[in-house]
C-alpha cells in the first residue's frame, strides 16, 4: 500500500496500523489506513478546512464504528503524549462517520505542517488503539504570502522595468532560469512553491526535485471572457530539506509551452500567454530559528537551452550540442546570461494543486520491430497509450534522429498518420557525439502505439527505444475478470483509454490535436471511470475548471479548461445542451460514490444558473436544439457526427430535466427544503411537457422508437408507470429484431443502454451487445485488433483510435455483471446482486471505496453456486445470491446452512437476516468476508 498521496498541497501521509496491547483485544476494530484531503473553492481560495478519513479493519464480522476521536498537534511529540497542542482534539464523537470528518480546531496558517491521528470505539463501546501519526501541511493561502513575483525570459512582447519592449527579438519556447544563494546554518525545514507555466521541471543543486512530469495541471489561467468566476493558476509544493547544503546553492528551473504559451505555433489551442513563466519561492526554516527566503525576481538568470521547440499536441526538438552542464549547479558561469523580465502575469488565483501529478507510469519495450523501408524502422509496442518514448543512440555529432507517433499502421508497415489530424506528433533528436546518448522529451505528449524512426545512426535494436507511459498517478480502484476473454479485453480496452486520458484534465483524443476537457465525451462515462480509478480529487479539480468557464448567464464552455476562448476559431460555447449537464453530474457521482457533500455546496450556487440558463432555452421546457447522440452509427453502418435517428431535442429535453431532478436532490442532501420542493416541481413539468412532446401513445415508444430515445426515458425514470412495459419491449424488438443483437446508439444512448437494461430485466440483451463481434461494437474492435476504445464504432481511420466517450460498459461490468453498487453515499450502505447470464461460468471484481474494500467473486456449476464476498468495515451490506432459476434452493455459508426450505436460518455471525424474490436470496449482512454456497434443484 503507498504511504505517501498527493493532495493539494503537494502531499499527505497515509499511516498504517496495527492494533497491538490489551486495547486490540476489546475492540473489533483498528485504523489501518488515514488520509486527509484539501481543497480549493469555487473562488480560487484554498480551504483551511482540511477533511479527514480513515479506513477501519476489523477483526471479526460486523464490525461498526460508534464513535471516534481525533487528535491534531502543532509536533510529533504533542501528538505522541496525546496533547492537542492548542490545535484541536475532537472529543469523543459519537457517530459512525469515517469519510470526510472536517477540521474544527483552531485556525491554520500558511505553511503550518500539523500531525495527527484517530482512535475510534465499537459497537459495544470498546476503543481501538490510536492509528500512528499522519501528518497534514498547509500551503500559501493568501496573496501576501507570495513574496515571489513572474518571471520571464525577454523577448518580443515581454516588458522590462521602465521600458515598453525587451530588446531581445524573440524568446525560447523552452528557457532555463537559475539563482544562486548562501545558506548559513542548518536546515531544519524547507519547502518550494512553483508554479511554472506551461510546465516546468525544478532543480536543486544538479539534482532534478520529484518525478513529476507535465505539471502543472492545465487549468483556465485568466479569463479574456466576461466570466462569473475568476481562473486559477495551480502551484506545488516540495520538500526540498534533503536537497539543500551549507554554503552556495543554486535553484535551476526549466519552462516549457504546455498549455498555457505558444512561442512557436499552437496546434489545436489557443494559447492563454505570451511566453512561459516562472513563479517559484523557497522557504527555509535554520534550526537557530532564522528563515532564509528565495523568490523569483529580477535577479535570476535565464537563457535559452537545448530544446528548440516544444509543442503539447506537435511534438519536441532537442539539440544535445546546445547543453551546458553544470547549469543547476552552484558554481556555474552564467555571465552570458540574461537577467529576467516581469511578463504579464496569469490572473488566475494561485491555488495548491489538489490532484496527483502526472508521470511516467510505466515503460514498454517494443514487442516488435517493422521495416518497411530502406532507412525506416517502426516499432511496435503492443498497447496504445499516451505519452513519449526513450531513446538511447550512439552516432556523430549532428546526426538527427527523427520519431512519429501513429496508433494504427497500414498493411505494409508504414505508420498510417490519418488519426493524428493537424497534430504532427514528432520528436526530433539531434547528437552531440559523446558516446551513448539517452533522451525523452519533456514538455509533450503523445497518443501512439507505433513510432517511426529515421535518421538512426546504424540499425536500431529493441534496446534503443522504449514507450513511456505517462498519466495523472491515480490509484486504481477497481479490476474486473470474467470468464468471457472477450469482455476481458474489452474491459482492458476501456480501462487503457480512462487511464490515456488523465493528465491533469480529462484529455480527448490521444492523438490529435484536440486533447481538451470535453463536458459531454466525459461526463457520459464518468461513472465507468470511478469504478475503475479513484477519481476523488481529480473530480473536484475538475468541477472547479468547469466553473470557472461559466458566464454570468449560466452558460457553460462544453470543453474545460476552455479551448478556443474568444472569435469564431471553435465551439467553446457550442449549443450542446447535454454536455453542461457533465457538471452537475460529476458532483453528484461525487456524493454518491465518495460521500462527498461539500462539492454540492460549493457548486451548488452554479448548478442553479446553470438550469436556470437552459430553462431560457427551452419554451414549455422542451428544447429547441442540441448536438444529440454524437457518433450515432447510421444504417450504413457509419457513425454520425450529428444522430440522425433521435431528434437532439429529445435528449437535450431529457438532460434538462435531470439536470432538475439532480438539483433537487441535492437541495434535499443540504437542507434546503424550498428550493427542493421548486426543483421537484419543475422536474414534474418538465416530465409532463418531454411525454406530451415525444411519446408516441400510438406505438407505445419515444420518438422514432430508437434504442436511445426509450433507453434515455427509463434511465431517467420520465416513463409513466402504465406505459413502462411497452417502452422496455419496444426496447428489446429493436435491439434484438431491427438491429440483430447489436446497439444503435451514440455516446449518450450507449450510457443509457448499459444504465437501464439490467434493471428492466434485459440483461441478457447487455450481454448479447457486449460480446457482439460484427460492427457497430466493441467485440468488432476487438477483432481488428483494437488495444483502446475508437472514436467511431467502425473505425474510421480519420478518427481517433484511443478515445473515452464510448467507454460504457464498466458499469455493466462491475454493477451488473459482479453485481457491486452503493446503496448509501459512500458505500455506507452496499448492495451486491451479480446476474448470471450468457456464457459467464465465473466473474471476479473488486472496488477500493471510502470505506475499504468490496469484493466479488462467483463460479458456476451447474445447480450449484459459489459466492465470495467482502464487506468492508463500517458499512452494512444487502448480499444477494442468485437462484438461477432453481425451483428449490438451499444456502450455506462457511459450511453453515442460512437458507432452507425458504427460509431464513440464523445462528451465522454477521448475517442478520433474509429473504427470497423470484430470482434471488437476500442476506442482510455486516461487514467481513462471507463464503456461500447455492445449491438446488
């Protein structure tokens, strides 16, 4: 288990803990795992609140938490003698709340690093030991903290004091910058602040600080658009203690274009500056007492370097000649170099960075190499991913070594660039002829499985190229396993384009030039993402980049951060009504999986203008436009752009009122009582007007009777109660009848299929779409060969090979097939209910909660069934076996019959009851890992 998360602030410990003495033997339970969790509010103001959780283990069934106390010390040895230190000390709390307790003590300041720790009491009132010392740590929370100030290399468009224009003509995309300081004394503490746009890459003394790559986070980082509310700017933060030294130091800082600038041309963005930019301060705490501060100014020192380009969608360039060792280090000369100038600084608010960074996850050797010319060699890497490769060459001084990036190859071995777009994908490396050479770029990334190389120096080996796989480092949450390899490997394909796509904002299409936040492409499959990675803090990130396009209006931007900001140059603020409807959605799987009610508070202000908005676009609350059901496969078997089957004012109507109906339950979550009433209503009316409009009372179906269009009203509950039935079967004769088994059905529609089909007892029919191998599928991708989910159903080779907005199927996979679902916020309250259907004989899952571990893992055979299952501490459970069509059942567990002749038979501990429906025997269960064991007739 990792000891160490990152958080806004740059990082939180996670202690572990084993109970030990006479107080583990009265208690059930012990703290094995705590966490604490920092945020930043709607306006770009970190929150002092820090929120803390824990997990719990438990030594026997059952076990609930009544009760908890924490204690937070301003010192380890407050802490160890159980002094709150004048900080705070939560008393004895009775409640069973493990998930998000927030911090009540006295206020925190900036920079104050705290430790603490949580003991919790049983249901019979017995404590548990104190869990060992996690340690929280503020970062810089007001303006005035900043001593620092931005920083840039001159250049045209830059500003010197005094004068108007640098007098440089241009500046680098990628410039260095570096200080040298004294340190007189002992380091007890110290930490760096930085915020380096683009990105950036920090050194301390010749020493690279951290393993983080494409950071920070891309965010809106000022606004050029009469928005609502402010852009924010992230920093991070870093313990640097080890790096520094008595005597000369020296900070070295390195830029590159990212996002944010564009000193060469931009390939699908529009850039938000003129050039990189640098805030960093060093703050050093001496054992005499003393602080010794370092911030950006117009004393450091910068100069171009050896990368000549770089560009997030295009590509880097790197001349190895132009490096010049020793410049990180204390010591070097850098009289050639040119002081700093004070650039336009971002407007954003400076905010600590609440999400994991970004790194080289995991690394690939090729698992083959193609030569499909003279001179030309592609490598093979056997897995579509994002991120760069790794050279490693020997040659002359000047050679230049050239590498393309392609997810698909034509027959004869040659890279087919059709899904890069604009994007040029490359990355050219030039020698300086000093024996074995390694290099990877910085400040790009790639969607690629292939990469051409030219210009090698000699015949190129598997050792001289290696794939580097680079994501935002979130935890896995989930894995699932079944007995099908196809669904396996569609679930391996799905997971594989979720991870491609994480790299600070939820990225689209690997490839091409178009690797933006769009609302919709994620907001459809969010939920499929949290089953399988934890997508906490990278959901309230995300919200907050959402919030911070919004207008005074309500209007959203369908991409986050913005794409194109201003003119006519892209659809920022296209008219897609289903898109926005991402950002309610995001908070609500927020709450529903993370029992997290602090981002509807937060958002909820915006939720409201947001509806508010599309209600003055939809008279008589239905809507008058939308995009649709984008990428609906046509009767010629290509997807649509634009559906032509379901009207986009159906699913634009249909999304605005469960826009409604999400906001009134929230507003139910957080008391406020009126406005949950007014949003019921609404929704009411809104349900009325969407039947009046597009049910069809003759045919029984919505709109043209489309799968989308009779899916989309029952996930959403509009179907009147008499009229259910004949939705459901127009449902099923169109799925199996019109279109033989397969889906018909865009980003939208495929969410809705895989959201309501089980639960209106066509599960089979989600089974039969799933496994499908002819087009439109994923088994067809499969097929060709596919390692990610397609833009497009068929794969049509101008779209992207490796994008997420039809990745729904985890859901099916997890919540149906496994049967794990949240009956509570936060798994407070589970169900588990799998479906044994099609040629399935076993399925095996697992999702990490908030509250620990749930597990899953059946085997048919024949009249018998075998079912394992793990239930976290602290959450009650309603387990479900499945009868399978047996006439007359029994139940055993661990050896012990619980069900006979129907009924319930007690005496197992942590069964507390059960009963029988037609297809299954329920258990009321507590927590612990439980054995059944079906059999019948």
């Amino acid at each position: 288990m990792k000891t160490t998360s990152y958080t806004a602030l740059g990082f939180v410990t996670l202690a572990l803990c084993s109970a030990a003495g006479p107080a583990a033997a009265e208690t059930a339970l012990r703290v094995d795992q705590l966490s604490c969790e920092y945020a930043t509010d709607p306006l770009g103001i970190d929150v002092a609140q820090p929120r803390f959780s824990w997990i719990l283990h438990s030594e026997r069934r059952g076990g609930m938490q009544a009760a908890y106390q924490i204690v937070v010390a301003g010192s380890a040895e407050a802490l160890g003698a159980d002094v709150a230190d004048n900080k705070w000390d939560s008393g004895r709390v009775e409640s069973d709340q493990s998930v998000h307790v927030v911090y009540q003590g006295k206020k925190l300041s900036s920079g104050e690093k705290c430790w603490w720790k949580v003991r919790v009491w049983d249901q019979d009132g017995n404590p548990s030991p104190y869990s060992k010392p996690g340690t929280l740590e503020m970062g810089l929370l007001r303006p005035g903290d900043w001593e620092g100030k931005w920083i840039a290399m001159g250049g045209a468009g830059g500003i010197l004091p005094g004068k108007t224009a640098a007098p440089e003509p241009n500046t680098s995309p990628a410039p260095r910058f570096r200080k040298e300081f004294e340190i007189d004394g002992r380091i007890r503490r110290a930490r760096v602040y930085v915020s380096g746009l683009g990105y950036y890459e920090l050194y301390i003394n010749g020493k690279r600080v951290g393993d983080r790559v494409l950071d920070p986070a891309t965010s809106n980082y000022h606004n050029d658009q009469p928005y609502e509310m402010p852009s924010r700017v992230s920093y991070v933060t870093y313990d640097v203690a080890d790096y520094l030294k008595p005597g000369r130091n020296a900070l070295g800082v390195q830029l590159g274009n990212g996002w944010y600038s564009a000193v060469t041309k931009a390939q699908g963005r529009q850039p938000y500056g003129d050039r990189p930019k640098l805030l960093l301060q060093l703050n050093a705490d001496c054992s005499d007492g003393r602080r010794i501060s370092v911030a950006t100014d117009l004393t450091w020192k910068t100069a171009g370097g050896p990368v000549l380009d770089n560009e997030i969608c295009g590509g880097e360039s790197y001349d190895a000649r132009l490096e010049t060792p020793g410049w990180t280090s204390a010591g070097y000369d850098d009289s050639s170099w040119q002081p700093g100038i004070l650039p336009q600084p971002p407007s954003g608010a400076l905010v600590s960075q609440m999400i994991p960074a970004a790194k080289v996850i995991e690394t690939f050797k090729p698992v083959k190499i193609l030569k499909p010319a003279e001179g030309v060699c592609v490598y093979d890497f056997g897995q579509n991913m994002s991120g760069w490769t790794r050279l490693r060459v020997q040659g002359p001084r000047g050679a230049k070594v050239q590498l393309r990036y392609s997810p698909v190859i034509y027959d004869d071995g040659r890279i087919d660039t059709r899904p890069n777009g604009k994007a040029t994908q490359t990355d050219t490396y030039t020698l300086k002829g000093a024996g074995l050479e390694e290099w990877e770029p910085r400040f790009t990334l790639h969607g690629f499985r292939y990469v051409e190389v030219t210009g090698f120096p000699g015949e190129p080996s598997a050792e001289n190229l290696e794939a580097r796989f680079v994501r935002s480092d979130l935890d896995l949450a989930g894995d699932f396993a079944c007995s099908n390899p196809l669904i396996n490997q569609i679930h391996h394909n799905v997971l594989w384009t979720f991870l491609s796509s994480l790299q600070g904002i939820p990225q689209d299409a690997a490839e091409r030039n178009e690797r933006v936040g769009w609302l919709g492409d994620t907001g459809f499959v969010w939920e499929d993402y949290i089953y399988n990675i934890d997508m906490a803090a990278f959901t309230a990130k995300w919200l907050c980049d959402i919030r911070d396009t919004q207008r005074p209006t309500g209007e959203l931007s369908v991409t986050a951060p913005t794409w194109w900001r201003s003119g006519r140059k892209g659809p920022a603020y296209a008219p897609y009504p289903c898109w926005i409807s991402t950002y309610p959605l995001l908070a609500w799987y927020a709450h529903q999986y993370y029992a997290d009610t602090r981002l509807l508070q937060q958002h909820y202000d915006g939720f409201e203008k947001m509806v508010a908005y599309k209600a003055q676009h939809a008279p008589g609350h239905i809507f008058t436009h939308g995009l649709g059901d984008h990428m609906e496969p046509q009767a010629g078997g290509v997807s649509s752009f634009r559906p032509t089957q379901t009207s986009p004012l159906l699913t634009s109507t249909a999304y605005y009122y469960y826009d409604v109906w999400l906001l009134a339950r929230m507003a139910e979550v957080l008391g406020r009582d009126e406005d949950a009433r007014r949003y019921f209503k609404l929704a009411g009316e809104i349900k009325e007007a969407f039947n009046r409009k597009f049910f069809d009372e003759t045919a029984g179906y919505y709109g043209t009777g489309t799968q989308t269009a009779n899916a989309l009203a029952l996930y959403f509950g509009m179907v009147p109660e008499s009229r259910r039935r004949s939705v459901v079967e127009r449902l099923a004769h169109d799925i199996t009848v019109n279109h033989k088994g397969h889906l018909s059905t865009g980003i939208i529609g495929t969410n809705a299929l895989e959201q309501t089909l089980a639960d209106h007892g066509l599960a089979e029919l989600m089974f039969g779409i799933a496994t499908q191998t002819t087009p439109p599928s994923w088994g067809y991708q499969v097929r060709q060969g596919a390692t990610t989910i397609w833009e497009t159903w068929e794969g049509e080779p101008h779209h992207s090979m490796n994008m997420k907005m039809l990745g729904s199927s985890e859901v099916f996979f997890y919540r149906d097939l496994a049967g794990i679902a949240p009956a509570a916020p936060g798994f407070r309250r589970i169900t588990i209910k799998p479906r044994i259907i099609g040629d399935l004989t076993w399925v095996k899952a697992w999702h990490n909660t908030v509250r620990g571990q749930v597990a899953v893992h059946w085997r048919k055979d024949g009249r018998s069934l075998a079912m394992d299952v793990t239930i976290p501490a602290n959450s009650r459970a309603k387990v479900s076996v499945p009868t399978m069509g047996l006439k007359s059942v029994a139940v055993a567990e661990g050896g012990k019959t619980v069900w006979k002749d129907g009924a319930y038979v007690a005496g197992v501990v942590g069964i507390s009851g059960a009963s029988q429906s037609a297809d299954y025997v329920a258990f009321d269960v507590g927590s612990g890992s439980y054995s059944f064991r079906l059999t019948g007739q």
